[in-house]
C-alpha cells in the first residue's frame, strides 16, 4: 500500500543521509542515472542534496526517453528544482568531484555490461572519488554476485528493503565496501512475510554460543576433533582444518595424514 515514488522518496533521503555521515566535507556530487528506478533513486539523491546547498551535476546514462513511471516523475522534479540532466558521452571525466553516486544500474540486471554502461562504470572507477553505491554496485548480479564484465567500486552501498546476496557472495564484498541497510521503513509484517534465500550469521546471533567456560572445565568438556587428509605435498589443507578446530574451542584435536607432513 506504499507508493512507489513514495519508496524512491524514502530511498533518496538515506542515501543522502548516508553520504553526508560518511563524507560531511563533501560538496561537489556527481550522480550517474540510469533509465530505471535505480536511476530515479539517483534523482531523489541530486535534489535533495541540491536542496542541502550542494554543488550537483547529473549525467543520465542510456536513452532518457526511456524513463517512464516513478522514474520520470523523479527526473522531472529534479528538473523543477532548478537542476540540469547532462546527456552521458563516453570518455566523461568526473575530476573535480568529492563524491560519486551511482545509480546506473539496480537488482535487475542478468547481462554483461557493453557500450555506454561500460564506459559509465569505467569513468567511475577512474574518477578518484568516493563512490556511494545505490542498492548495489553496478555490473553486479544481485544474487550471485558475480561481475557481468565490469562493475562499480564503492566505498559506501546502501541497500534498500532487503539485503541482497550478491552483495555478501563471489565479488561482492570486494566492490561494494561498507554496505548500510535501510528497510524504508516498511511494515516489518511485510518483511517477515518473505522467506529469505539465505540466512547471515552476525556475531550478535552467535554470541551466545561463547559462553565463559568453568573456571574447572578440561580439554574432555569441549568434544574430541578427528581431520583425516593430505595427499603426499598437500598437508596444508588439514594442518589449517587443525588450527582452525582448536582456535575454535575444540578440547583436543588430532590430525591423521601422511608421515612426511
């Protein structure tokens, strides 16, 4: 029952919020709008932080006739506020800027990135800036998290509505730096209606599992670890199984391989 320009509203203001705690002596952004909603997100960023007294420019990446619903509205608005769409050329060169916000491409995408999006992604990626990813970097697969040909080095992702795996698994991590959620404040009934794909082990959720031991607890309390393995000139597998078993709490661990290791 939440509109969806009303969600982009609310994605556009974290985001904001985000980039200005992370970088508070910002004041030249540059954002990259794709054709879709993660584009419109883009939009909700540039006027805001317009409206914030920062020096914005936006480029729109692909066909901007193509924009259409929530993302549109998004765009006009940007444009009534006094702001101004640059159409994207290859070769762009985002000296100058503190701060880029990329909002090329969301969740949505399952082909390899050419042309124009490559390039975009290319200019990002060279500008020397800090890089504020929306929803997830660019040229990542949502759920794999795969690179489909090139994608965006953020410093900062802020995700929205849920977490997204891509952004936990293969490349993930590497692009997406600091991830921050914000759930856009939807009903938590509508949350807790999903099923999630994956479940992520915080230390919050493990905790408990690390108790204080006795103060007369013995190696016998805390279970027996048996690693059997290693092939001649591959013993590094088990002796890491083994010291891994004991930084663990393992009570006693024995290792079974060949004699030369």
């Amino acid at each position: 029952g939440i509109a969806g320009a009303e969600l982009m509203e609310r994605a556009g203001k974290a985001a904001l919020h985000v980039l200005r705690e992370a970088w508070p002596r910002a004041r030249h952004i540059a954002v990259l709008a794709g054709i879709g909603n993660n584009g419109g997100d883009a939009y909700v960023v540039a006027r805001l932080a317009l409206a914030a007294g920062l020096e914005v420019r936006v480029w729109q990446v692909g066909d901007g006739t193509k924009l259409k619903g929530d993302a549109l509205r998004m765009a006009r608005l940007w444009r009534e506020a006094g702001g101004e769409t640059a159409a994207y050329k290859p070769g762009l060169d985002l000296g100058g800027t503190d701060v880029v916000v990329d909002g090329l491409l969301g969740t949505g995408l399952n082909a390899r990135l050419e042309g124009d999006w490559a390039d975009a992604v290319r200019a990002i990626n060279e500008s020397h800036a800090s890089v504020l990813a929306l929803d997830i970097p660019s040229g990542l697969h949502a759920d794999t998290g795969c690179v489909l040909g090139c994608a965006v080095h953020a410093q900062l992702t802020v995700t929205f509505i849920a977490l997204k795996q891509g952004l936990f698994t293969d490349a993930g991590p590497r692009h997406c730096g600091k991830g921050v959620y914000d759930d856009l404040c939807l009903p938590p009934q509508v949350l807790m209606s999903q099923a999630p794909a994956v479940s992520r082990l915080t230390f919050a959720g493990v905790a408990h599992l690390l108790a204080p031991r006795r103060r007369d607890a013995h190696k016998g309390n805390f279970g027996h670890v048996l690693i059997i393995g290693g092939t001649a000139g591959m013993g590094g597998a088990v002796r890491m199984a083994g010291e891994a078993a004991l930084r663990v709490g393992a009570g006693l661990v024995s290792v079974a391989t060949r004699p030369e290791h």
